[in-house]
C-alpha cells in the first residue's frame, strides 16, 4: 500500500519529537476519558426495532403507546384466612402511602377501588342506560323473565332484599330494576373490564378467592426510563415494608421492573466484562511475549474503546447499554493491530522505520476489510446496529494510529521469548490432504445444518428476566386475567364518534366469532351514538307490545306483595320513554373514566386521528375475524406475530449484511492483492469460521438475535485480517512473527469475547457465544487451512 512508506517518514520526523508526541496522545487520552463521562446510557427498546420498517415500527409504536400497559399493578397478597381479614385495610393504607407527597414524583395516582364518584347511584345510573346497550341477545334474555311467575319469584326477592340490613341502599335500585334486570345489563358491560378478576369488597379490588387485593398505581416514569425505575422500585419496596403488615405482601408488575433488571445486569456484566477481559489480556501478555514493553500494547484497547463511545456518543443522542457492552469485544480486536506491531518491530535487524513500513501494508488492509465489514451496519434498519457500526470503526481507526504512529515509538528492539509454539505451516503442509478434506467435511456440515438455523424476533428473549418477575406476572396472570398476553387491535377515526364507529363494528365481528369473555372491548360501555340509536329503537319496538302486559302484571303482584303503587314508577319510565344518549362526558361524571381510559387513545397533536383499542385472543381466527369485521382498516398488533415478523426481518437483513460484507471485503481485497485466486485465499479463515458458526448453531439449537447477527459479521471481518497476515507471510517468505502474532490476536479475541460469554444479559451472553464458536473455525482456517491450500514457494 502506497500509505506504508509514508508511516515511514513519519516514524522518522516523530523519533526526535517523542516527548511531545507522548503529550499529545496523553492529552488525546483525557480528552477522550472526559467524552465517555458525558456519554449518556439509554437501555431504550426502541433501538432495538428497525426504524425503516414502517409496520414494524408502527406496531412496537402502539404497544409502547397504549395506556394500559403504562400502570402498574400492584397486588397485596394474604398469605392464610387470618392475614386476609385485614387485607382491604392493608391495600388503602399501601396505596395512601404510595400516594404521599414524599412519593408524588413517582405515583401520580394509586387506585385501590372504584373512584370515590362511583358510588351507589352509578349502577342505578347504568341501568338507566340499557336502551342505549340494547342488543338482539340482551334483549332475547330479558324476554324469559316476562312471564308471569317470573315476576312474581323476582318481586319476591326484591321484597326480601329490601327487608334485608342492605334494604334501604337497594331502594333506588329495586324501583328501577324490579325484575332483576341488571344480571344481563352488567354481564354486557363487562366486556369492558381490562381485568376480569376482579370483586368488590368494602370498596376495594379483590380477587375471587378473598386473599389478594389490587392497586393500579399511575406514574409519570416512562418505562424505558432505567434510572428513574430503579427509583420507584426501590421507593415501592421501601414503603411496603413499613406499611404492610405481618403476613401481608405485596408485588408490583409494570414494565419498569424490565428496565431496571435490565440495566443492572448490563451495567454488572460491563464491569465484569472489563476486568475478564483486561485480566485475560494481561496474562496472554505475560504468558507469550514475556517482555514489559508490551504492557503499552493494552493502551491501544483502551484508547479504542473511549474513541469508540465517544464517536457513538457524538452521532447518536442515547447510547445503547449493548452497544457499550460491546467493548469487550472490541478490546480483543483493536489489540491485534498493535501485536503485530509490535512482535515486528521487537525484532529489530532492518531499521525500525523499514520493519513498519513492511508490517503496516497486512495491518492496513487487515484494518480496511474489518471497517468495510462493520461498515456494512450502516445501512441497517436497526439504530442499535448502526451505533455498533460507528463504535467499532472509530475504535478501530483509534487502534490504527496508535499501532502505527504511537507505539513504534515506545518499542526499542530486542530479542523476544517467545512461547514455543508449533511451526503452523509445516504441519499444514505436511498433512495437507487430512486438512483439507476436514475442511471440505466443515463446508458439507454447514449446507446441511445452516437450514435449520431460527432467526429469533422475540425481543423479550434479548431481555432479562429474574425469577421473581416470572412469578410476579404469573401471579397477575392467574389473580386477574392475561391482559398483557392479549393481542391489540387499533381502530381509528378522524373524530372520536369516528372511531366509536369502526370500534362497534369490529367488537360485533368479534364477538360473533370468539367465545364469550375473550374480547375487551370500549363498545361494550361507550357504543357510537349511530349504534346507541339503532340500540334505542330495538329497544323500543322490543317494549311497544310488551309494556303494558308486563306493568299491569308487576302492579298486580307487587300491590299483592306490599310494594306501593307508584314504586315501580322509575321502571315504567325505563321501557315507555326516550333515553338521552350516553358520552364520554357521562362516563365520566359517573366516575367510569377508569373503565375506558385506558382503551381511548386521544390524538397525540392536532389533526392526528383518535384511535380505539380492543383486546383480542393472539390467535389466527381473531386475526381473520378482525380482518373481515374491518375490512383491513383495523390494525392487529399481535405480539407473537411481531416476533416472527421481527425474526423474518433479521433473517433478509442477515443474508443482505451478509453478501455485503462479503462483496465490500473482497472488493478491498481484489484492488489490493489483484488475484482473485490470492482473494480467495485470504478469505479461507472467513469460509472456514461461517461454516464452523453455522454448523455449530444448527446442532445446538442456537438462534440469530438482532445483535449476534453483528457478532457473525464481526467473524468476517476477523477472518480477513487473519488470511490477510498469513497470505503475506506464505507469499513474501517473510517472519515478522506472524504466525505468533496471529495466534496472540485470536487469543486476545477470545479473551474479549470470552467475557461477554460470562455475562447475564441475553444479548451480551448471545453476542459472546457467537463469536466463540465463529472463531473456533477462524483461526484453525488461517494457521492451519490456509497454508495447506496456499502451496508456498518451497513446494
């Protein structure tokens, strides 16, 4: 390369100038350091989701949008029937504690029952509204307690009932609703209930069994917010164990308990993987090169990894945890640059400038290949992959000067000790045919075992889960329903009655398709006024013959029973006149808000539609269903279906980053070496450790995830740079330790990866595991495969 004499010239017009080039690199390190410190972490999700594909994107949108999933559910748990006499007490005084101003930041609003306004009169006021609710089946219901011994048995109980020690609040309620009407009304309306299992007792959430309570807790910490969730967190915990009395606990689920689990293992996994990976460095130094000079080698990691987040930092206004967790990984690539300047320039015998013109032509070119394949990330749809993209090659750029401009300058030549090692291309050529059918053998593996790899979407997988939050939802699950495991549809409409509209129609395709109570629907509480209208008129026509039958056989039993005449005039007013329709305005001074709020997406700005959530079963049919009863308008978001949309996005983008990187490195490498057949060659390692990673993931089951996907192109890149080195070793006939050097860049690469295997974090650990099996072909392929395809000059 025509660069390498110019890093000849410049060795020479540094070597007097030392001093001050030892000053500009320290202060280049200070600068740096200072950089990282104002970097700002995010474990935020969205970097995660590939921002260009459109319905993707809009899909995860809405999920992170819907006003449900944003609460946090609180359950008080009794642990036996003596504890749990005091449950409804211990839940109010959990939630006043958690409402306090002391935690005002953090709960905005905790709930432990329906709203102080919901009182009495909202059921009577409810009932009232069954005109507006009037379906052909309500209505076909209410029909078989028209007969007259029907009445007579529900006057019976009404009579008993007023009798009772609850007599005088039922009043109200009897006079409106003498035949027990309500069973029919409410079992309607419930489909509007987010949480199934709930019961009411002494004003407080409870499940069926009486031994849990509920809190639905409200708080202004976006859930990717990991800073501000360990707060609450540790805030929710710290009240409830000084409120809550003995036999009495609580669990909180939301989506900042991900959060916080996450970035805490990322952050303990970082600094495990530092210290693995420097100490694993340290003792591969010692134990191979055995000299002190090395030691400035382990600077050039750490000015890569500063350079690396600090260009991240610069073009992206939140860095990804992963994207930092990465820079184990790099610690082990960037050092391989300064080894073989190093283990070259220790020799000595040709004059230092002239041994680092020779080594600086395989150490570009290694450089070049490695940048073009990461470079390959830019074009990817996925933020976090384009920020590993630049992290790795401003790390490696960094890596370069100060491989070729710093260190030479700290070198003084001397003989090294080296670690007696095997002479590699002997024994490769001396068993050249067991090599290479090993190696046809590793290709035959990976066709066959390649097939079978699954490219995993699921973006729960790449999180981190801890018992205890399994239990805590499990818990949820089965104490008040599966609403987190629902699918979503999205409805929308320029107007509010708009989307009411579309909402209706939906809810009646899917509840004509589905078993009863699987569908949570805002229709059920807060129809259209279009449809409230239809519901007005069949409710009329149902009354206009039946009415006048009905009172005179009420009046007749109920005069019989005791009840005054005029006692069921509020009845007789229900069935023979007009019902004003029912707004959200209404709802809400009836204290029902809660019910529908959390289905009502108002618009975000102004001239943004309004959007209507329905929860639905994941499933095909309902998948269908909603298709047909909206005509492709509505939106299913379906979390099992994101995932495998997710995972056949990775599966195209893999196979595009994969052909790029390839084309873009032999592209390099074509312009450099000019043989397609020396082309070929140096990419042998490539070859060799994408068939061992194939192959090896096919029989273990392993999966691609969006970040190994950028592990496997890291495999590329390393491998060039390993064939790069020993195709100019075999070729020139030239030792400048390369065997020995290669060797060392592999084991440092380990090292580094090495480490991330350790770690908790699924994505960090996946990231890991993939390049430790890439590079256990890798390196076999340049020390072993290689020479015996490449028939050196002595042959």
């Amino acid at each position: 390369m025509t660069s390498t004499p110019i890093l000849a010239r410049l060795y020479r017009v540094l070597e007097p100038r030392r001093t001050l080039l030892f000053i500009a690199t320290l202060g280049l390190f200070l600068l740096l350091g200072a950089g990282m410190l104002r970097m700002r972490v995010s474990e935020n999700i969205m970097a995660m989701l590939p921002d260009q594909a459109e319905s993707l994107f809009a899909d995860f949108e809405l999920l992170h949008r819907a006003p449900f999933l944003h609460k946090a559910l609180v359950t008080v748990s009794a642990k036996d029937d003596t504890a749990a006499s005091g449950l409804t007490t211990a839940a109010r005084n959990l939630a006043e504690a958690l409402a306090t101003s002391q935690a005002h930041d953090l709960f905005t609003r905790v709930e432990y029952g329906p709203p102080a306004e919901a009182g009495p009169g909202t059921l009577t006021a409810i009932l009232a509204n069954q005109p507006n609710y009037a379906t052909p089946e309500s209505l076909r219901a209410l029909e078989t307690k028209l007969a007259p011994e029907a009445v007579r048995e529900g006057l019976r109980a009404d009579w008993a009932l007023m009798n009772g020690p609850e007599g005088w609040a039922m009043k109200d309620l009897v006079r409106l609703d003498p035949l027990n009407f309500r069973a029919t009304a409410l079992k309607g309306i419930a489909a509007a209930n987010l949480l199934p299992g709930i019961r009411l007792r002494d004003g407080v959430f409870v499940s069926g069994d009486g031994r849990h309570a509920l809190l639905v807790a409200e708080t202004p910490i976006d859930i990717t917010d990991s800073s501000g969730s360990e707060r609450l967190l540790r805030a929710f915990d710290t009240i409830a164990a000084n409120v809550l009395p003995e036999g009495i606990t609580a669990s909180i689920v939301s989506g900042h308990l991900y959060a916080q689990a996450n970035a805490t293992a990322i952050k303990a996994d970082m600094r495990l993987i530092m210290v693995v990976s420097c100490v694993a460095l340290l003792a591969i130094f010692l134990l191979f090169l055995r000299s002190l000079q090395a030691g400035w080698v382990l600077l050039i990691p750490l000015g890569a990894l500063c350079a690396g987040g600090v260009a991240v930092s610069l073009a992206f206004s939140d860095v990804s945890g992963i994207t930092l967790g990465f820079g184990g990984v790099l610690l082990g690539i960037s050092v391989d640059y300064g080894l073989h300047a190093f283990i070259a320039l220790k020799q000595g015998g040709e004059g230092q400038a002239t041994l680092l013109a020779r080594v600086a032509r395989p150490v570009l070119l290694g450089a070049a290949t490695t940048m073009a394949a990461f470079g390959v990330l830019l074009l990817s749809d996925l933020p976090a992959q384009r920020q590993l993209a630049v992290f790795s090659i401003a790390g490696l750029a960094m890596a370069l000067l100060l491989s070729l401009v710093v260190l030479p300058q700290l070198i003084t030549p001397s003989p090294l000790k080296r670690f007696p090692l095997p002479d590699f291309t002997r024994l490769a050529q001396g068993r050249r045919p067991l090599i290479v059918a090993l190696g046809l053998c590793l290709l035959a593996l990976a066709g066959w075992q390649g097939r079978a790899i699954h490219f995993d979407g699921n973006l729960r997988a790449l999180g981190l889960t801890s018992k205890a939050i399994d239990a805590a939802e499990t818990q949820v699950r089965e104490t008040w329903g599966d609403v987190r495991g629902k699918a979503m549809v999205l409805v929308q409409g320029d107007s509010l009655e708009q989307a009411l509209e579309a909402n209706d129609r939906l809810y009646a395709g899917l509840r004509g398709g589905l078993p009863s109570g699987e569908v949570v629907s805002l229709a059920a509480l807060l129809p259209a006024e279009s449809t409230q209208a239809a519901s007005r008129e069949r409710w009329n026509a149902f009354w206009e013959d039946r009415a006048p039958a009905l009172l005179k056989v009420l009046h007749e039993e109920g005069r019989a029973l005791g009840f005054s005449k005029q006692a069921f005039e509020p009845f007789r007013n229900l069935i023979t006149q007009d019902v004003a329709p029912l707004s959200a305005e209404g709802l809400h001074a009836l204290g029902l808000e809660r019910m529908y709020e959390g289905l009502l997406l108002p618009p975000q700005d102004t001239g943004k539609p309004w959007g209507v959530l329905t929860l639905a079963p994941d499933t095909a049919e309902a998948a269908r269903l909603t298709a047909e009863a909206s005509q492709g308008q509505a939106r299913f978001v379906s979390q099992s279906r994101f995932g495998r949309d997710l995972g056949q996005a990775l599966r195209d983008d893999f196979v595009r980053f994969l052909l790029l990187a390839c084309l873009s490195v032999s592209l390099i490498l074509l312009i450099a070496l000019r043989s397609p057949r020396r082309v070929l060659l140096a990419m042998t390692p490539v070859f060799a450790g994408v068939a061992g990673l194939l192959t090896v993931m096919g029989l273990g089951g392993m999966s691609f995830n969006l970040y190994n996907m950028a592990a496997a192109i890291l495999v590329i890149g390393l491998g060039v740079d390993y064939g790069v080195f020993m195709l100019e070793r075999l070729e020139r006939r030239t030792d400048l330790g390369t065997e020995h050097a290669v060797l060392l860049s592999g084991l440092t690469t380990l090292a580094g990866f090495g480490s991330l295997a350790l770690a908790s974090h699924p994505a960090l650990n996946s990231i890991g595991l993939t390049v430790l099996v890439g590079m256990a072909g890798t390196l076999p392929g340049a020390l072993l495969l290689l020479p015996a395809l490449a028939r050196s000059q002595h042959d």
